[in-house]
C-alpha cells in the first residue's frame, strides 16, 4: 500500500473516531440527597394583621338588648349589649363614628340617676351610676336601664353608617305613620312614645300595666337637642315612669 494510501486511510479512522465520540451522551447530573440532620431552610410566614369587626360595620340595628353591627353584607359582625362594660360600648361606637367623644356627668335628680353621657354626631350614650333593683325588679332606677342606654338623633352616623330600628325605622321618620303601623297608641301631643320591639320579660309584670316587663326598643317624639323621633333603647314600657 503506498504512502499517500495509508495517510488517507488513518485520516479517515480518526474522523470516524471523532463522529462518534460526538455522538456519546454526557451522563445526567446528579442532585445530592439533602441529609435528614441538615437544616431546611423556610420562607416564614407573614401572618395577617386582625381586622377590627367594627371597622366593616355598615348599619346599627338597635335591638332591645344589644346594638348589632352589621356589614355590607347584612352578616351581624359584632354586638354589644347594654349591660356589658361601658367601655365596651363606648369603644365600639367611637369605632364607628371616627372620633372620640365629649363626655360630661350629671348628678342625680329627681327623676334621674347621676349619670355620666357620652356624645359624638348623632349619638348619645349614658352610663348611669345607680344599681338598686328590687327582688321582683320592679323598683330602682335598675329595672328602668340596663348599664347603658343609647340615643340616637340622626339616621346615619360616622362615615354613612346607617342606623335603624329592625323594622327600618330611622331617626326622624315618621313616628305617627310608625305608631299606626304597630298598633301603638298616639296621642300627637309632643311626648308620644312609640314602642317599636320588646325582648324577652325579666320579671313579672306590673299589675296595672298593659305592657310587660321586659326591655324595648322606643321612638321617643319629643324634641331632643334639637332632633325628634330620636331612637332610643332599653326602655320598660311596663313599668311605671314619672
């Protein structure tokens, strides 16, 4: 064979040698199995900040017993109950009007407790300072006003938050038309008290009254800081008032 022959030939082994060298696949790389006693590293998570039930309050429905905050939704949030803690619901109406209280005491009268009121638009609360119920809680300024009672002027407060009887009733409605639709008495003399909705009795009821004794939710008629047909809650209309 002659030289050039044999140049030829190796040249063309070495190429081959070459074409499927290419062709050879790198084995797969290879993830290391974590040991068990190594750390795991973690996103830790970001835990909501609670939100505040009164801050979706979007109407009051002043109830015998209780305020209910309701949202957007008609979902009752929140209640708070005349008898809780003033503080309690003095925080969570000054939720929902955006702004603190003016705040002013009374001494007693003749027909009043000493008390200590708590304003903001539209709102009144008064905590009053006297606790003597009787046995068969008939007497005592006690049986009259749970903790709290609550006045409300305006039929929307704080930011739009509306403010309503469960019936619909709101502050400066109609309270002779609300009277005839109840099957209330109305005398049209200025102090007409028109019971809108009354909670479970919490005693015997007074002889002599046709009403019992239990806490409701009143439209009161009389001219109130410059308001009338104002909302007001609790009241016993079954026990005897001066």
């Amino acid at each position: 064979m002659s030289i050039a022959v044999r140049t030829t030939f190796a040249a063309a082994a070495i190429a081959t040698v070459f074409v499927f060298t290419g062709c050879v696949s790198s084995p797969p790389a290879t993830t290391p199995t974590p040991n068990a006693a190594d750390p795991v590293e973690t996103t830790p998570s970001v835990e909501p900040e609670p939100v505040d039930p009164m801050t979706t309050a979007t109407e009051i429905v002043v109830r015998p017993e209780q305020l209910e905050f309701m949202d957007a939704a008609g979902t009752v949030v929140a209640t708070v109950s005349y008898d809780a803690e003033a503080s309690e619901m003095i925080s969570a109406l000054t939720t929902v009007a955006g702004a603190a209280p003016a705040q002013a005491d009374y001494p007693a009268g003749m027909e009043t407790p000493a008390r200590t009121e708590y304003t903001w638009p539209g709102i009144k609360l008064s905590d009053d300072h006297e606790e003597l119920v009787s046995e068969n809680g008939l007497g005592g300024y006690g049986s009259l006003y749970m903790n709290v009672s609550v006045t409300f002027t305006e039929p929307t407060v704080g930011n739009g938050v509306v403010v309503r009887t469960v019936n619909g009733f709101q502050a400066g409605g109609d309270a002779e038309a609300l009277a005839a639709e109840l099957g209330e008495p109305w005398y049209g003399n200025g102090y007409d008290q028109v019971r809108v909705e009354t909670g479970e009795p919490i005693g015997e009821q007074n002889p002599g009254h046709e009403y019992e004794n239990a806490y409701s939710v009143a439209v009161n008629t009389w001219e109130h800081e410059d308001a009338s047909n104002v909302i007001f809650a609790p009241w016993n209309f079954g026990i005897g008032h001066v």
